[in-house]
C-alpha cells in the first residue's frame, strides 16, 4: 500500500460548510434582528474568506479574526457598534451544531477503513467545536487522531501545524496524504512541507498558485476509485 495515513480537512472537505454557514448567518441575523439578503450573504462570505487567508498567511491573529469579523462587517454594512467577540460566540454555537456531510463522505470512510488506512484530521478550528460536530454527523469515529490548529496553536498552511500533527502520529509525512478543499491551507500546506495530497475541488476552483497535488477530483466516488488503484497515477 503507497500510503498508511489519510489527513482529512473538516470545513468543505468532510463537512458542508456553505450549508453550515447560511444557517448559522441566517439564526445570528434573526436573533439580532437584521435583515440578512442573499447579496449581503455573498459578501459576508468573500469578506470571512479573506480573513481566513489573512490568518492562514499569518497577518491577523485567530483571537484579531474573532474581534474583527462581525464587529467590521456590522459596523461597515448597518453602521452599529456590536461586541465582536459576542457576536462570534454566538455565530459559533449556531455553527457547532451543524454537520450536513459532504455527498459521499461516510461510504468513503468506511471504505478507506476497510483497505486499512489510519485516518486522522487536521482542521483550522476550535478542538471541541470540530469534534463535536463531527461525532453529530456519526463519522468521528472513523478518526484515529483528530488535531485542530487551536491544539497545535498554528493554523494551516504554517508547517508548525504539520509538525505537531506528525509529533501526535506514529506514521511520518512520506506515508501519508492530505484530502481537503483548501487550495492554500490543505494542499500548499502539504506541498511546502513535503508530502502528497489530493485536491477536492468540488466547488470547481480554479488554481491559481500553481500548485501540483497528486490528483484533483470534484466527487468522493473519484477518490474510491483512486484508492482502488492504490493511489498510481497514469502517464
């Protein structure tokens, strides 16, 4: 078998996080009473993504992230003064009990189980708050290590995150491969530290940083068939 471990992404690898986020914005907007259109959805969603990447690059702080995020986009769209951190908190425990499952997540699991994969996650995220939502989907059983960067107090793509993962591991990065969506965070960060990935492109992006992941697929019933042929790549 090419490789012994699979890393497995939460956020819109494993979990749908569109569905996650729309209703979570939808409860936060309600319990505030704020109108929330599908435009303002749209650039809440481009104005969170970005943040993220500013944390992923290292220019904001997650704490500076959870300030931040509702308290400027509030200010910026209705003109309020609101307690970020509150609004977050809040957000965050609407988000803590979604968990709708990515078509074909839990039949890729098991299959991967089966062909004696170890299975773990590395997902930039609050330790309780991925767990939590992962044993709601019925599928945290399936991990045998899950870290998040909360726990490793680095977030993907920074390799202190790989490291402690690899230091929680007894499988090193040469028999391991990396399964997420995150073109930045999952698969540059597998890229810069030294180890193969596969690209789950299922919201059909485009790469644009060049990157070369081992395959790239849009449906788990893809990377079935890739593992049925124990990861060897045609030329």
């Amino acid at each position: 078998m090419k490789y012994k471990q699979l890393i497995f992404d939460v956020d819109d690898t494993l979990i749908d996080f569109a569905a996650t986020e729309d209703s979570s914005l939808h409860a936060l907007f309600k319990s505030h009473k704020l109108p929330l259109s599908s435009d303002l959805q749209k650039q809440y969603h481009i104005y969170n993504q970005g943040l993220w990447r500013r944390l992923e690059l290292g220019e904001i702080t997650y704490d500076e992230l959870s300030e931040m995020t509702f308290h400027d986009f509030i200010k910026e769209h209705f003109n309020l003064e609101v307690d970020g951190n509150e609004w977050m908190n809040e957000y965050r425990s609407y988000f803590g009990e979604a968990h709708q499952l990515l078509p074909g997540v839990e039949d890729t699991l098991r299959f991967a189980k089966k062909q004696g994969y170890k299975l773990t996650v590395l997902s930039n995220g609050e330790k309780f708050m991925q767990r939590h939502r992962l044993e709601l989907a019925g599928i945290k059983d399936y991990f045998d290590l899950i870290v998040t960067s909360e726990e490793a107090h680095y977030s993907k793509p920074d390799p202190h995150a790989f490291d402690y993962f690899f230091s929680r591991t007894e499988i090193g990065p040469n028999e391991t491969l990396f399964f997420g969506d995150g073109l930045q965070s999952d698969i540059l960060g597998a890229e810069k530290y030294g180890f193969d990935s596969i690209w789950y492109n299922h919201r059909h992006r485009k790469d644009t940083i060049g990157l070369h992941p081992l395959f790239e697929v849009e449906t788990y019933p893809e990377f079935v068939k890739i593992m049925q042929n124990d990861f060897q790549k045609a030329y």
